[in-house]
C-alpha cells in the first residue's frame, strides 16, 4: 500500500514516465553512437551516424537517428530500432575503415573523390596548410 501511495502523485507519476522514456529510447538507439560505423546485416552496406536526438519530441518520430552510407552523400533521418552489428567504434578505428573502405573502391562518384580528398588532407597536414598559405597571401593577376 505504502508504494501505490508514493506512486500515485503526479510528479511521481511524470519521474517515472519519463525514466521509461529513457530506458525504452536507449534500447531502440542501442549501441549506436556518433561517429560509430554499423550496419544492419553482412549484406548491408557500411553506415556512420552522424546524430542522435534521443526526444523527446511533441511530434513523431519522438526520437530519431541520422545517418549516411558509406560512399555516398545522402544522409537520411529515421527511428528504425537497433538491429544489427558494431563495425567500428568512434575514434581512430572508425576512421581506419572509413579510409580503406574509400580507398579500396574506384572513385567514380562525387562522394568518393570528397571523401578521398578529405583522407588526402588528413594524410598530409602540412602540405596542406602551406597550400592554404600560399593560396591566403597569392596575390590576384589584376591587381599585378
């Protein structure tokens, strides 16, 4: 009795609501993590997430998750629970499959040659940093 009676305040009601919430959106997130890379099946391709709004929201999804397939620069918003497998974890291991995975396709599409020379930039930090000195203090022809 003494349980239903602590329970039953709304303030109490609305703590424990809300702590289900929770629990209920940290199952459906699942493992998932920004900058994690994942996948749902092995015969699905590679994703990273690049968000996690958790809610809650007035409106449907009450949660959702962003993310974008490898190779490719759709990025999509969905609340599709948790289903699938951790391919890599955030942090340097993600980013070492992210560089093979990019690497070892031909660069035919807009996306792999964006992501290449994001990989090329990472490769060589200081090439790149005197080419955007010399870019910053290269005078314009006209103004010879």
């Amino acid at each position: 009795m003494k349980h239903r009676a602590r329970t039953a305040t709304p303030a109490r009601r609305a703590y424990y609501d809300a702590a289900g919430y929770r629990r209920w959106v940290a199952r459906q997130i699942g493992p998932r993590r920004v900058g994690g890379l994942y996948r749902t099946s092995p015969f699905d391709p590679v994703y990273e997430v690049l968000a996690v709004d958790p809610g809650p929201r007035a409106e449907w999804p009450t949660w959702q998750i962003t993310v974008r397939t490898l190779g490719e620069t759709r990025i999509r918003t969905h609340c599709t629970a948790w289903e699938g497998e951790v391919v890599a974890e955030p942090g340097e291991q993600a980013l070492q499959f992210w560089a093979e995975h990019t690497l070892a396709r031909p660069a035919e599409g807009g996306a792999l040659l964006e992501q290449r020379h994001v990989l090329d930039e990472a490769a060589h930090p200081g090439t790149v940093a005197a080419l955007h000195e010399l870019a910053r203090t290269a005078r314009s022809p006209q103004a010879a």
